[in-house]
C-alpha cells in the first residue's frame, strides 16, 4: 500500500483507482497499523482544514510520521495567508492575464483536480497552481480590477463538495496521476542526507555562477549529501529535502523568502533562513540595528516626508539615497544637488515610505568579508567599476553589467580589524552565511551592509581557498543536518513517533 486516501467517510470516495485505498480520518489517526506504516504517500480530503480539525490533524501527523502528506500543515496554512496569495498572483500574473482573458465579467472561479481542470485551456494556470498549493483538490478565486484579474483566494475542495458532472473527470485524472507518477528510485546508500539548491541559471545578478554551484555540489556529495538544483516551480517538492540552499538573489517580497520561510516550517537546514533575509534586506532595518549596536557606518539618515526638506543640509551633498530593499547596486542613487535631489527620490518613495540617506564616501574599493556559523571564509577587496562610483555599472539602455576588478586574499592576511568589525556586525544577524561591506576611509572602518546570500563566484571568492571553501561550507551543512537528526532521534524516542 503506497498511497492512502483520507477523507471524512470513506463511502464519500467514489472512485476506484489500483492500489489507491480511502480511509476515515478517525482510522487514519487512531489506529497504530496507520502510524507504523512506512513509505506511504497521504492524500487529505478531509471537509475542513481548520486548525485543530481532523483534517489539520491528519496532515500534521502524516508528516511526524514521515507519510508526505498533501497538503502538507504549511500548505494549508499558505492558503490563509492573504500576502501569499498576493505574492503569487504577482508571480504568476502574465498566465492568469492569458488563461483569463476571453472571461466576462468581473469574478472567475477555477476547480484544480490533481493539476487539471475539464476545461484543456486552463491546465497551464492549473499545473502552476498546484506545484504551488499542492492539494489534491483546489479551487481558486479570481477577481477583476483595473482590467487584470488578480488570484483573490485558493482553498482545498473536499470530496463532498465535488459536483456529480466532474466525477468522470476526476476518476480518469486520479486514474492517469496515481499510475502514471514516475517510479521513485532510491539513492545510492552512500548519500545521508538530500540537499536543493536554489538556483537560478538565467539571472545576472545571481550569488553563484554554475561553476561555483557544481562546486557545492561536489563538496556536498563527498559529505554524503546528495545535491538537487531546484527552480522557482519546485515550491512543493521541498518537503522532499532535508536541506535548502538558496543561490538566488533574496528578498523578502519574492519566492526566494517563501522557499526559505516553508522550508524552515517543514524542519529543514535552510541557509538563507527567513530571519536572516527579513533581517539584511531591508536597509532601515540595518541601519537601526547598527546604531543600537555602536558599529560604526556612514553618516545615515532614515528619510520620511516629515524630514525631506531637512535631510540634504543634515548629510551633506553628494548623497547616496538607497530603496531599503536594494541588491546588486540597483536601487541605489548618487545625487549631487537639489535637484537631482527631488528626481531620484520621488520614485523610491513610491515604493517605500522610508528611505536610507548616506553622506557619500568615495573610495577605490569595499571590502567584503565572507562569514558562515560566526567564522570567516574569505576576504576581498572589490574595486570600483570604471569612470564609476560602484562596483557595478549597469546600462540603462541596454541593461548591461560592468563590474570592477577584485582582489581576493586569505583570512590570515587580512586586516585583523576589518575581520573583528566584520564578525561582531554578522553575529547581530545570526549564524547563517553573510557578506559584510566595510569601507576603508583612513584609519576608519565603516560598515555599509550585511548581505545574506553573499557572492561565491568561481574563480573570485575562491580564488585563495579553491574547493576548500565549498568543503568549509557543506561542512557546515553537514552538522547541522546531523544535529537536526540526533534532535529528532531523541524526540521519536521520548514521543514513541518518527519526526522524519
């Protein structure tokens, strides 16, 4: 028996799928037969899903006893989340403009069974729906306004609420999903451990090129830790691993922040972790935590409505105006004057009520400081971009990227108050993996930001080290997933119930 179906009274499944068997809540949750079962997959189609109901226990218990259930305790909770479902409609917009498009009116209502609807045209919308809800039945809500349909609300479909038109459907849909899935294949025994890396190959500003990925993924493997690289539409599948690493440019308002936060619910080692994105994306944030702090940084200004006339006599001309979710120098303005001034910050108070202000210190280059679990990595210096003031220069016209050239040196080599300032600024953070800023005016150390996913390019931060530091890394990972794992061998003995 590898897949088992829960619903509320098994007379209410209506369909007969091989080596699929329906059974009550009650039963599932109660009898030890079910909780000693290994290998199985549960399928939740329980009426409700409220927190304490039998249909919130059963996906929570499946989970403790390692059953994969779908929806999983995130899943349904995802589902409640209004700011979720704003985050994927944005994601997801262009396709629900497409499959919505010939819809009259201003209100849409779209069944998902196992992926799919009876109507072929919406299978697209359905499919990326349910790799990011993945319930075995859905039902989404769309309303319009301003011209665009935008996903209002996403709930689970019990059994009972299927319309009699739709069984023939979903017998043949749950016929073709159950004995068509691909045959699970069991990794080698040598691997412990599965890790997903986040990654995605397209994008420029990406934290690692692919060759440094394949060098995580060696340095992984020789551990025992088998490597997956992941994508944006693998949302569901993370519950599969034991551990997430995101190489993908992180914010708080993006998938990166929802990888992280589901992956950290469903007990995995996740670097970047949700607290620390919160934490170094968000430069107001930052800013107050460093002052509080006494770590000495550029002169600041938090600038408002209430202080716009006031904040260029306070800093100073030429002045640096940073949107406080700026990555990759983008969103990042130099202005020199008045008027210039007035230009750049209308638009970042667009999108944000609050903007970061610095006096502009010039210098020929940044130092980054590379830290995982409070230890240093790797040093290098980052040079300005040619004829520019950042370290990377981007076209506006053509969106072209100029970086300046590095210089890479050994920890021991670098200046030791440049690594003390930089270990004291991250261990405000956390102990995940960062990349403190510090610029060198003088004598004088300022620090300019902590970066939570830090770059690691091959041939650049691992000049000086080379494997090593991908082999200090995943030794990291490494620990923790064994600690992880002691943690959850000492509850299943206390409890009496597996945690995996």
């Amino acid at each position: 028996m590898n897949t088992i179906i829960v619903v509320n009274n098994p007379d209410e499944w209506k369909f007969d799928i091989p080596d699929v068997e329906a059974v009550s809540a009650s039963d599932y949750l109660t009898e030890s037969a079910f909780s000693n079962l290994k290998g199985v997959r549960i399928y939740n189609l329980c009426r409700s899903y409220r927190y304490q109901s039998y249909g919130y226990y059963v996906s929570l218990l499946a989970a403790a006893r390692g059953h994969k259930p779908k929806p999983s305790v995130t899943t349904i909770n995802d589902m409640k989340s209004p700011s979720v479902i704003r985050v994927v409609s944005d994601d997801i917009d262009k396709l629900i403009q497409k499959a919505l498009a010939h819809i009259q009116g201003d209100k849409f209502t779209l069944s998902i069974y196992f992926g799919r609807n009876t109507a072929k045209h919406y299978d697209q919308l359905c499919n990326h729906l349910y790799k990011l809800f993945e319930a075995p039945f859905l039902r989404a809500y769309f309303v319009k306004s301003d011209k665009s349909w935008h996903l209002q609300n996403i709930s689970p479909i019990s059994v009972n609420e299927i319309p009699m038109e739709h069984y023939d459907f979903i017998s043949d849909t749950a016929r073709k999903y159950f004995t068509g899935r691909t045959i699970s294949v069991p990794k080698p025994t040598q691997y412990r451990f599965d890790l997903a890396i986040l990654y995605n190959p397209e994008d420029p500003s990406a934290p690692s090129d692919m060759k440094a990925v394949e060098q995580f993924s060696r340095a992984a493997e020789s551990f025992g830790i088998s490597t997956e690289i992941i994508g944006k539409d693998d949302y569901s599948r993370i519950a599969e691993f034991d551990a997430l690493f995101i190489r993908e440019t992180t914010s708080v308002n993006h998938h990166t922040y929802r990888f992280s936060r589901r992956a950290e619910a469903e007990g995995l080692v996740v670097v970047d972790d949700p607290i620390s994105i919160l934490r170094c994306t968000n430069k107001v944030y930052l800013n107050e935590l460093m002052g509080k702090n006494k770590i000495p940084v550029p002169p600041t200004l938090v600038i408002h409505k209430g202080n716009l006339r006031s904040a260029p006599a306070i800093l100073s001309y030429p002045i640096i105006l940073k949107q406080p979710d700026s990555s990759s120098s983008q969103g990042v303005v130099k202005v020199e004057n008045a008027q210039e001034f007035k230009t750049a910050i209308e638009p970042l108070f667009e999108k944000s009520a609050l903007v970061i202000g610095q006096t502009f210190m010039p210098t020929e280059f940044d130092w980054r400081v590379g830290i995982f679990d409070n230890q240093p990595l790797y040093v290098c210096k980052y040079f300005m971009a040619s004829k520019h003031w950042q370290i990377i220069k981007t076209d506006q016209s053509t969106g072209k990227r100029v970086e300046g050239k590095y210089e890479t040196m050994s920890v021991s080599d670098a200046p030791k108050n440049v690594i003390g300032l930089a270990l004291r600024t991250a261990k405000l953070i956390g102990d995940g993996l960062y990349g403190v800023d510090i610029k060198q005016v003088g004598n004088r150390l300022f620090v300019i930001e902590i970066n939570d996913n830090p770059s690691i390019d091959g041939g650049v931060e691992d000049a000086i080290l080379k494997k090593d530091l991908y082999l200090q890394i995943m030794n990291v990972f490494l620990r923790r997933l064994e600690k992880r794992k002691g943690q959850n061998v000492a509850t299943e003995s206390a409890d009496g119930l597996p945690n995996e």
